[in-house]
C-alpha cells in the first residue's frame, strides 16, 4: 500500500478516529485494494497520515486484528491476513454468544450443510482430493494416538467440504466440522482405544460418502453424509455427560472457546 485513502481534517475524539481508521482499512481489505500478506505502514507512519495520536493508531490495530483482517508481528510489524475462516469464525461465535446456541443446534445444521457440500463434491471433486480423502480415512482408521485419530477424522470432513467447489460452503463445513470433533474429544477423553471403538462404529457410514461421491451419485452422496451426521449426533449424545454438558448453560462458551483456539 503506497498512501491511505483519507485525512483526518481538524480535533477528532480518539476513539472516533480509531473506528474511522478501522473503517478505511476493513474497506480497503475487504474490497482488494489491501492484499493478503501486505505489511501495513508502520505506526509512525499512520500517525502522519491520518493526523492521530500513537494511541488512536494503536486502538485501530488492535480492532483490526480482533476482525481478524491483520495479524500483529510483533518485532516486524502488522500483516494483512484476512483469512476467511477467520472472519467467518469471528461472526459465528459472536452469533453463538449473543443467542446461546445449543450443541445440538449446530450438529443438526452441520449435518445439513455437509450433506449439500457431499452432494456438490459429487461433480465437483479432483481425482486428487478423491485420494486425499482416502489417505484421511486411513489414518482415521488406523491413528496410534486420539490427536492422530481426531485431526485426519476433522481432516476428511474439511477435504469433503472443499471439494464442494463452493468458498463459503466450505467455510462454514470447516469450521463446524472441526468443532462437532473437538467437542467429541473433549466428551470422549483420551482413551485411544474409546476412540477407536466409536470411529470404527462409523466406518462403514464415512466409506459411504467417499464411495458416493467417487460413484458421481450425488443423490446417494447427501443420503450417506445425512446418514452419517445423524449417527455422530446420536453416538455424541451417548458419551459420558453428554447429557449433562450438552444441557449445560454455559455450553455456548465452551463452543465459542473451542472456535477460537481451534489448533489447541
């Protein structure tokens, strides 16, 4: 970026001039003017071009980043990131927050939306996201260890999700399936052999889609992957205190927490 779009002009409150400076450069990343990977000006650089102080500067770099449109480097500088499952992230667990959404909830809509994605991929899916998610099928089914196990089961359904060919299909299948597996794991613990026993309960049901979906029968595709997230839900339920977590109020933090640190 070689200059800012705007001037602030005469005395501007502080956090005015912050959400204006946020404004300007949310507009300017969203539209791609701003490319993912650009280094911001830095700090002394945004004061001289907006007229603000280094603490107006700093408020919009921090907005920014809780947007998750920047990523502050510390020592180097900020970096335009604008990941979409970031900013798709940041919304739904603000959503989730504001209206308490329930667990179940969201499973039933992920099976939903997972069962359009099978049926797009379908069509849509290379010869080599087909074999990437046999490869994820394998490890799931042979893992050593519940991380191993838990990361290529969440890693199958991302795979499915992109072969949809549809950007925001595959966003919201992402971001929902790594939680339906996250919250999974935390019910289910660290056993590996519990782990083993419930995803080899649901073997056949995951081949299904796979096999589906390499017939190019996206009818059968959507049945297998309904078929298969009905399961998950009922095989969820049926873990140690699922009952009690799944009722439990302050679920929809956990769920947002669970979003928020997905690597964790």
């Amino acid at each position: 970026m070689t200059e800012v779009g705007w001037r602030l002009s005469g005395p501007q409150r502080r956090y005015g001039a912050a959400d204006r400076i946020v404004d300007d450069f949310r507009e300017q990343i969203l539209a791609g003017s701003i490319t993912r990977g650009t280094k911001l000006p830095t700090e002394r650089e945004l004061c001289t071009a907006y007229g603000v102080s280094a603490i107006t500067v700093r408020a919009a770099i921090r907005s920014l980043a809780t947007m998750s449109l920047i990523e502050v480097r510390h020592g180097t500088g900020s970096f335009v990131t604008a990941r979409t499952d970031e900013l798709v992230g940041s919304a739904l667990r603000s959503m989730i927050q504001i209206d308490r959404v329930s667990a179940p909830d969201i499973l039933v809509v992920l099976g939903g939306i997972n069962g359009f994605a099978a049926e797009l991929a379908a069509t849509a899916a290379t010869d080599a996201q087909l074999a990437a998610m046999a490869n994820a099928l394998d490890t799931v089914e042979n893992g050593a260890s519940v991380d191993q196990i838990t990361s290529a089961l969440a890693q199958f359904l991302n795979l499915l999700a992109e072969a949809s060919g549809n950007p925001l299909l595959a966003s919201l299948c992402r971001l929902l399936s790594t939680l339906q597996v996250r919250l999974a794991a935390q019910l289910a613990g660290e056993d590996v052999v519990g782990w083993r026993t419930l995803t080899d309960g649901l073997r056949s049901q995951r081949r299904a889609i796979l096999r589906s979906i390499r017939d190019r029968d996206p009818v059968a595709a959507r049945a297998a992957t309904l078929a298969y997230h009905a399961s998950t839900r009922e095989m969820i339920s049926g873990l140690p205190n699922a009952a009690q977590t799944l009722t439990d109020p302050q679920l929809s933090e956990l769920i947002v927490d669970l979003l928020h640190h997905p690597a964790r």
